[in-house]
C-alpha cells in the first residue's frame, strides 16, 4: 500500500502538459463510461440512453479539442498518464458494478462525474500561465457544469416525482464519503487487525491487566497511524471526499472505537468473565460492519458476511491459537 501510494504523482507536481494529457486520458474514460451506460439502458430507457449517447458525443468534442491544443504547444506526443497516477484524482466506479445499478442511482453516477470532472478543470485551470490553455480549460469547466444540469435532469425526465431528491442524494453521496466510507475501513481496521495481539495476549497471560494495556496500546496506535493515512494521502481537492481532515478524525476515531471494543472488557479483574464479554462484543462489532457496508455501501449481506465475519473469526482464531499454544 506504501509503495503504491508513494509512486503516485502529486497534481501540484504536473506540468502544463501533463495536466493535458491527463484530460485527455480522462475525457476518453467519461466517453467510455457514458457509452457503457447507454448501452445498458438503451432497451428500457431510450429516451436516457440518447441523453448519455449525447453526453459521450461531447466528451468526444472535449477530447479532440484538448488534442488540438497539446499538438500546438507540446507536439504530436501525449504523456501517458491517467487518474490512476495521481494521487488524490477522482476514481470512477468500474463500469461492469453499474450491470445492476437502477436508473436513479446511474443518473447520481453521472452527476457526480460531471460535478468531479468541472473541479477538476477549475484546479487546472489556476495551474497554467497560457491564455489559450486556461481559456479553453474554462471552457470545459463551464460544459461540465452544464453536463452535470443535464445529468441531473435525467430524473425529472424519467424518473417523475424524485426529481426533488437531487439534493438529497448529493448530500447523502458526500456524507459516505466524507464520514461513512473512512469510518468503516477504520472501523473494520480496528475490530479486525486488533483481533490476534489482544486475544493472543489473552490466552498467553490470562492476566486482565496486561491485556488491557496490550489493547489499549493497539487500539490508539491503530487509530493514530489510520487517521494520519487518511488525511495525508488525499486532500480532496480533485476526489470531491471533502476534507481530510474530517475523514482522518472519523478514520481514527473508529479504528480506535474499533480496538477498543473489545479490550475495554479487560478492566474486570476476573479474566475469564472479561473474555468472554470481550468475544461477545467482537461478535456485535462484526456484525456492525456488516449492517454499515450493507447499508451504504450497497455491498450484498452474504459477501459482506463472509468478508467480515468469516476474516474475523479466523483472525480470532490465530490470535487465540497462539496465544494459547
């Protein structure tokens, strides 16, 4: 993880051309991902289908445009850089999760591309002392913006009455990537990778008191590393996932929640009356995670179940076997 993120570049660190070609790459993605959504609802929504057909024509338009200047001021030969190495660039959803997606939840996809693609322009834009290239990187902010109103139309267009909710599924959107996405991987940070040392502290002294110290010192160190990760590694500008400081403080804090939980019981000075409540709580805290990415991160209850529940138990398992071997 270390080494992936470290050989990411930094936006701050692009030249002028290789802002332009990461449009360029970017532009052929959107064009890719919007043909892909018209191609999935082309049979029962024709009417939207045309709509991304459209939306694909212009990030065409976009992309011919961007070639046409970077072949003026750089020549024939585009940089090869795309989203993913940049640190902190917007991801996409890869396009074969949207097989299943309903239309409202594609139109909120849409939005959030052209809402992601127009920050982006903007911060490029500040970046560059061309006239031309900051006239044209405008621009293209400014389509985008208008791409994001016709996205957002989608469901007045076809989807009736849940026009109204545009609002709240923009708020919704940002309140799981700002506090709900960080908190859960903190969260199951916390609940899991804490498992073995405290449990294999546990069954190796059957002493109260050390485990708890053993878990304490697991459970801040944890949260401390997981907040620092968070903050440090996206600042948001270009992700739209808000500040990072938010999402460091709700990391940390749930990883910390997380190690806690079940090393807290070992302040009952009897050890096996506290381990067995230390086992009940990682029950309840697996099971939360469950519900949690169930519940906002549209993960299926059983891959969910046997992602959490499964990994836990065999992580308590280790920590146990260990320790009392």
């Amino acid at each position: 993880m270390i080494s992936s993120l470290s050989s990411r570049r930094r936006f701050s660190d692009l030249t002028e051309q290789e802002i332009l070609a990461l449009a360029i790459s970017s532009e052929e993605d959107d064009a890719r991902i919007y043909r892909s959504y018209a191609a999935r609802l082309r049979a029962d929504y024709p009417a939207t289908a045309a709509v991304f057909e459209g939306m694909a024509a212009e990030e065409d338009g976009h992309r011919q445009r961007l070639i046409d200047l970077h072949r003026i001021r750089f020549g024939e030969v585009i940089p090869l850089i795309r989203r993913e190495h940049v640190a902190g660039y917007y991801a996409r959803r890869p396009v074969w999760l949207t097989a299943n997606l309903p239309l409202e939840t594609i139109r909120g996809e849409a939005a959030a591309m052209e809402k992601e693609a127009e920050r982006f322009y903007l911060q490029a834009a500040t970046r560059t002392s061309d006239a031309a290239t900051r006239q044209l990187l405008g621009d293209l902010a400014a389509a985008e913006a208008g791409h994001e109103r016709k996205a957002e139309s989608l469901t007045a267009d076809h989807l009736g009455g849940e026009a109204a909710e545009t609002e709240s599924f923009t708020e919704r959107r940002q309140f799981i990537l700002t506090w709900v996405q960080p908190g859960l991987a903190g969260l199951m940070d916390g609940s899991v990778s804490t498992l073995a040392p405290i449990f294999a502290t546990a069954f190796a002294t059957q002493n109260s008191a050390t485990t708890l110290t053993v878990g304490l010192a697991a459970a801040v160190g944890a949260g401390i590393s997981m907040g620092f990760t968070e903050a440090a590694h996206d600042d948001g500008v270009l992700s739209g996932r808000g500040s990072p400081w938010k999402r460091g403080i709700a990391s940390g804090l749930m990883t910390t929640l997380g190690g806690l939980g079940h090393a807290l019981p070992y302040l009952i000075a009897d050890f096996w009356t506290a381990t067995i409540l230390a086992i009940a709580v990682v029950f309840i805290e697996l099971w939360a995670i469950v519900w949690i990415q169930n519940r906002y991160m549209q993960t299926p209850f059983l891959r969910a179940t046997l992602q959490v529940v499964l990994g836990g138990a065999l992580v308590f398992a280790a920590g146990a076997l260990i320790g009392g071997g």
